[in-house]
C-alpha cells in the first residue's frame, strides 16, 4: 500500500482495580510513546456519565498531555457540539495552540442537543463562505428536563442519521464486514440520556443546527465572524488559529454533507458504527466541493483494534473488550475495563451477545500481521487515507505493546 499515517483515538479508559490518577497518567505515557513509534495523530474523545471513561473535555485532556511530546499532533475526536458554543470551542483551541502552534486538529462532532423550538428563527442564516450571523433568541418554550427533553433530542439526532438499513449483515466488495445496523432506539430514549443533557445544558438552552455552528467556528477561525445586522465579533485566542478542522460522521447524514459542502477534512467510524462506515464516506465524497484548505476529499476511519504477540495472545488481552462494550449499551455506562479472568467468568445470554455483536465482530484483534491485513482491507474498502486506531486493555503495559506491535508492523508494509 502507500504511506497510509496511522493516528490514536484516546478514550481515557480506566482499567478495573485502577484510579483516575492511573489512568491519566497512563495516557501521558501512551501519548509519549505513540509519538516514539511514529503515529501521526493522537486524538481524545469526549464521553459523559461514564464511570470508566476520562474524556470528558478533549480541551483540557490535550492541554494536560501536549507538553509531554513535541511532534505529535493532537485533536479531538470530537468536540461534541450539542451542548458547546462555537466561541467556547475556538477559544479554547485557541488558547493551546497559543502554546503548540501548528499541531491541533479540531475535530468537531454531532451529539444529542435539545432543539431549538421550530418558531424560534434563532439563528439568522450562515454562509459557509466566511460570514456568518449568529444571535437571537428562542420564541417559544422548550423542554429543559425529562422525558420531553429526552424525546426530542432523540428524535431531532435520529432524524439526521441515514443509511445501513439493511437487516443482515453484508461484506464489502473486498470481504469487509458490514453488520447489521445496531438499534440506537432504547439508548436514546433512556433516562441517563435526560440526565445527561440536563446537566450538560443551562436550563431552557437549545443546540442550533449543526451546520450553523459548523460555519461559526470556522468564521471565529477566519475572522470573518459577522451577524445579520452586520456585528462583528473577533475570537481571541482562536482568531487566525492554524488548527486543521475535522468533521466527525458516523451515517451518510447531516455530518457527512456539511464535511463535504465546507470542503473539510472527514472522519469515519468503523469502531462505533461499522453498519454505516460505507455509507458515510460515500456521502462526504458525494457532497465534496473543493475548499481554499483542501482541493480532494480527505478521510480517515477508525478501527478497535488490540495486537498481541500472536492471534491467542491478543484474543485474551481482548476478551474484556465484549463485556465493556454490553456495559455502555445496557445504558448504565462504561464500567471498568475488565481483566481477562473475570471476562471469561460472565455467563453470557443470547440477548447479551446480540446486544454486542456488531461491535465485537468488527473488533481487529490478532497478531500483527493479522491485524494489519485486516486494517488494510479496511483502508481499501473506504478508500481512507488515513487511520485511526483506539485499543483498551485491561494492562497499561499491554495497550502500549499492541500499539507498538502495531506500528512497528505497519512501517514495515510501507517501506
């Protein structure tokens, strides 16, 4: 294959038995080391509400690793937007790349939100150009807590989602696995959810469309930030920031055409969404319209991914990996990645193991070289051009030795 970077998506996990100290500074350490092996890209996500995920503000988690390397660029994968302000984020971003200028990606995602009301006319119209107008306030009343709120964050983030409605599973032309798509329904109708946005969200606060914050962050960026009336408003820090701007998309929905009308850069998930990875490059390509940033589409797709010595070793360093996942979609949170000894205690039902499946199966677990071969049939399938791969296990030692297998591997296929 051709150079093909290889990046790290960061959950901050916490392993069962550990602290967050531990896992803090297990993730300085990781972030040290992937710069050592010769990974292009360390990101961190964001997550909430989650017992065993420390990436709750991908901000400050670069803020408090950055200075640990030199080279390495770092990002957010992503900024969840449903409940940010696009001044808040560029600020911030602004801020770190005041101290490591040139080396952030800002990444930025959609996330449940409430609504604004459909009679608000709170945003005022935006022009992916540069001007932008933001301002105005909601008309009518909207739910600030509870199972209206709920509802209609759910209904509003489910209504932007497209593609995989197949009802099997299917493979790519090249044998890639793509599962059936996984029913999101019961998690984002949950009561955790509610609680989430209420605590994420000021009372009676909405989440503007998408692409209107899209197209602010990227006029704060530009200086060119202006509302209808012809206000002028200068991001500082932030203004003039050189941060490569990312946009995350799991489906062939609103992420996918706003990436691809703004001529930015595109991310794709095959980890949490491997029914719709297809379908949401296929749509960014299709909506793709050359930027003064990017002339071509740009992707990168990212993999769960633990590489051991050899295909046993590595399927018990992952055989956690199922348990955590029913953890986080049974809808009470990611728990404490678990050792591989009280994975293979757990009676699983048929229920359980359907409620993982997608997941588990599209999991690249193996030696080296399997893994690899696996990563580069994933590469052709969505023809990325770049990868993003996160790994958990239960020992910080072996989450270091796969993504260090890994690389030493993958350098040698690029020659």
């Amino acid at each position: 294959m051709t150079d093909l970077p290889l990046a790290v998506l960061d959950l901050v996990p916490v392993s069962a038995g550990d602290t967050p100290n531990d896992a803090l500074r297990n993730t300085v350490d990781l972030a040290r080391r992937a710069e050592e092996f010769g990974y292009r890209r360390y990101w961190f996500a964001e997550h909430h509400l989650n017992p065993s995920l420390l990436g709750v503000s991908p901000a400050v988690a670069i803020a408090l690793v950055a200075g640990a390397t030199s080279t390495i660029r770092f990002g957010s994968a992503g900024v969840q937007s449903g409940h940010r302000t696009p001044l808040s984020v560029v600020e911030e971003f602004g801020l770190i790349d005041a101290l490591h200028p040139g080396r952030l990606d800002l990444g930025i995602g959609r996330s449940p939100g409430q609504p604004a009301p459909t009679n608000s006319g709170a945003h005022n119209g935006a022009s992916p150009a540069g001007g932008t107008a933001a301002g105005g306030t909601a008309n009518g009343a909207a739910p600030s807590s509870g199972p209206a709120l709920v509802s209609a964050a759910a209904a509003a983030y489910q209504a932007s989602l497209g593609g995989a409605d197949h009802s099997t599973d299917q493979r790519a032309a090249n044998g890639l696995l793509i599962p059936r798509r996984f029913d999101f329904s019961a998690l984002l109708g949950s009561p955790r959810l509610g609680v989430t946005l209420s605590l994420l969200q000021q009372p009676g606060a909405y989440t503007p469309e998408y692409a209107d914050q899209v197209d602010d962050v990227l006029a704060l960026l530009r200086d060119t930030y202006h509302t209808a009336d012809g206000q002028t408003a200068r991001a500082w820090p932030g203004a003039g920031a050189a941060l490569e701007v990312w946009i995350l998309g799991a489906s062939r929905g609103s992420s996918a055409s706003v990436a691809g009308s703004r001529g930015l850069r595109f991310a794709a998930s095959y980890h949490h969404s491997p029914s719709t990875v297809l379908d949401a490059v296929d749509a960014y390509r299709a909506a793709f319209e050359p930027s003064a940033d990017l002339a071509a589409p740009y992707v990168s797709v990212s993999a769960d991914v633990v590489v051991g010595e050899d295909d046993a070793s590595a399927a018990r360093l992952a055989s956690g990996y199922g348990l955590w996942v029913r953890s986080i979609r049974g809808g009470t949170g990611a728990i404490p990645f678990p050792t591989p000894e009280q994975a293979a205690a757990h009676t699983w039902s048929d229920a359980d193991r359907e409620l993982v499946a997608d997941r588990v199966t599209t999991q690249l677990v193996g030696s080296p070289s399997t893994v690899a071969d696996r990563l580069e049939q994933l590469a052709t399938a969505t023809g990325a051009d770049e990868l993003a791969v996160t790994t958990i296990t239960h020992r910080h030692a072996d989450r270091v030795r796969s993504y260090e297998l890994l690389a030493a591997e993958w350098a040698r296929r690029q020659g």
